[in-house]
C-alpha cells in the first residue's frame, strides 16, 4: 500500500471518529470494560497509548473482545514499537514526536500511521516523507488554535488531529477548524472514574460529548 493510500485510510478513519480517548491504561483488568463503557457511549476509535506495563496486552485485549472498538496505538517512539502495533492487528499508529528514523519505518510499513508535530519544521519533515495528515501534540501548549491557523499558510494540504489540553469545553472549537480533523484527549476518561470502575459514568461523558458535537 502506498503512502497516500495509508494516509487516506487513515483520514477517513479519523474524520469518522471525530473525538479520539487517549487511553493511558494501568490495569489489564479495567481494559474491556473501559473500551466497552466508551464505544456504548458512541465513541469508537480508541488509541491505547504505550505508556504502561499492561498496555499491550490491554490492547490485544480490547481487539479480542470488543470488536466493535477500532483500536490504535499511541505513544509509538521507535521502529519497534511501530512492529509491536502491527502485530497486535492495530488499525492506525499514532507518536507524540518525529524522528528520521521512525519516519522512515513508517513509510515502509503498511500500518496507517500519523507522526506527531509541533512545529513547521517537524511538519516539513513529516511532509518529505509523504505524512500529510499528523498529530499536533502538545496542542494547546504549543500555541493552540493560532498556532494551528498559522501553520495552515504555508501547509494548506495538511491535516491534524490535535491533542493536549483539549477537553470538553474547547473540542468542538477545535473541530471547527477546516484543517482539523479529529482531537484526542483524555477527557472522555477521566482517571479517576477508570480507577473507581465507574464504566456508566464514562459512557455518559461521551455521550454528552457525542451530542454536544452534533449539535454544534
């Protein structure tokens, strides 16, 4: 599969889903039923981020049993983590960096996968390896939505998916940006309901968000 074609892919992915939970998952055990609590609450796409000991067997978990769940994989730093989530049968990797290196492998590889940007530079490198849709990470510290306007001047063909101090009082600003894509964030699963397995409480928030967004 080509460059384009994987980006393609994985644009169409993202502009499905809209809003993406960055899952930071501490517990093998809450991983089922958090993926469930959060696609009842019409929230599909699910990037499960490396970020902890259980986090691939967390995710070779959700795609076992939940398979309404389209599951990606975050926090990709390297070619090894790269290969990791190709074998867990991901859907779409996603990093919170670049480098040459993993730029490369994912330009070999047939995982969809968006690098993570911050600044026209990194963008530019993103761009010379045929990544026109990325992560623009951190989004609010690294200038915000001005930021983003200012990068869509020189870069009009590229598109993002931002996260990083998006909640729900600001996701729907953020979506309306014609270069947005999708926005990810933690929000829509608050560690503190995880740790209580308070699942009902989950599905609520991304229902609430889910209405919100439709209504906007």
């Amino acid at each position: 599969m080509t460059i384009a074609a994987k980006q393609q892919k994985l644009a169409a992915l993202f502009e499905a889903a809209r809003v993406i939970p960055v899952l930071t998952i501490e517990r093998l055990e809450d991983a089922v039923p958090l993926a469930r609590a959060l696609v009842a609450g019409g929230v599909r796409t699910l990037e499960v981020t490396l970020r902890t000991e259980v986090a691939v067997d967390a995710a070779k978990a959700i795609i076992a049993e939940v398979p309404e769940a389209i599951v990606g994989i975050g926090t990709i730093l390297n070619e090894g983590d790269l290969a990791r989530a190709a074998a867990l049968g991901a859907k779409f990797g996603i990093s919170p960096g670049l480098t040459p290196e993993l730029l490369q492998a994912a330009a070999n590889h047939d995982l969809p996968f968006a690098p993570g940007i911050a600044t026209a530079s990194e963008l530019m490198q993103a761009l010379a390896h045929g990544f026109e849709v990325t992560k623009f990470f951190p989004a609010e510290q690294a200038g915000g939505i001005k930021a983003l306007r200012a990068l869509a001047g020189p870069f009009p063909n590229v598109r993002f998916c931002p996260t990083g101090g998006i909640g729900e009082a600001n996701v729907a600003q953020w979506l309306a940006e014609p270069n947005v894509i999708a926005a990810g964030g933690s929000w829509l699963c608050p560690a503190a309901e995880v740790r209580a397995g308070n699942w009902a409480r989950i599905t609520a928030i991304c229902e609430q968000t889910m209405r919100s967004l439709k209504a906007a």
